[in-house]
C-alpha cells in the first residue's frame, strides 16, 4: 500500500460519517480512528496507526489511547472561527508586539484575527463575521491542523 493511497483513505474516511476504519494488506494493518469534539473543547483529531502489527496489539493500543469526551451544547449566537491551514498558531505579528485581539474586543470581517505560519508563509486569518470575542482556543506558538477551532465570537444581533 504506498503513501499516496493512504493519504486518500484519509480523505475519504474525514470527508464521510465513517468514525473508524480498518484495513489488513497481507501482514500490513491501517487502522484509521477519527475523533469528534465539539468548539472549545478539544479539536478535531485523525489518529492513522500504519505497522505491520498483530490485531491484538492494535486492539490494545486503541483501548489504552482512548479519550472521553463530553458533548457541549454551544450558543446559537456563537460562531466559531477555525483555522483554513496546518500551521503553527500566532496571536501577535511579532513576539514583542502586542495580540491582535483580545477576548471582549469588538470584531467586524476583515479584522485581522491571528496568524498562522505554514511553510514558512505568514498567513494572516481575518474575521469573516461581526461580534465579541468570546473565547481564543488555542495557546500562542501552538501547533494548528486544518479546521480546528480557533477563535469563538458571539455575533451581532
């Protein structure tokens, strides 16, 4: 199985309702768990276990690795603001420079929300509604996978 095909089993499985998903080539086992959570709580996660592995091993991995979460209802007035890259997690344009927001600031779109370094590009995410920021999600110079809550904003009414 190449690099190429798992990487659009992974597509498929994130894409689809499909929250778990096994397959055995000969003595090569993939076995893809994805977890759900919901804004504010912890963030989407896709965990590939790839190993020429018993399925008794993978069993016990899975059973040891395994997280509860709680369901949280969220506002209807609350819009969640995700991250639209991989990237490493900025709050300030410059490490001695001040956040671009702070929780209680009012926002409108447009508004410069964070940065999010990817490859080495700056990439500056902007606000796509208007509101107070409720809530930042994510620490400064953390890690961010593609679609992962970062900022709640209560909009507008």
């Amino acid at each position: 199985m190449d690099l190429e095909l798992i990487k659009k089993i992974i597509k498929i499985v994130e894409k689809s309702e499909v929250s778990e998903l096994s397959i055995q080539e000969g003595e090569l086992k993939l076995k893809i768990v994805k977890n759900f959570y919901t804004p504010g709580n912890i963030p989407f996660q896709t965990k590939v276990e790839y190993s020429p592995e018993t399925s008794q091993t993978i069993l016990e991995k899975s059973d040891s690795q395994a997280i509860k979460t709680e369901v949280k209802e969220q506002a209807t007035n609350v819009h969640t603001i995700c991250s639209p890259i991989v990237g490493t997690f900025y709050r300030a344009p410059a490490p001695d420079a001040e956040p671009y927001i702070k929780i209680g600031d009012i926002i409108s779109p447009g508004t410069v929300l964070c940065i999010v370094e990817a490859m080495k590009l700056m990439n500056e995410i902007e606000s796509d509604v208007s509101g107070k920021v409720v809530k930042i999600l994510v620490e400064n110079e953390s890690p961010v996978e593609y679609n992962q809550p970062l900022f709640e904003i209560e909009l507008n009414k």
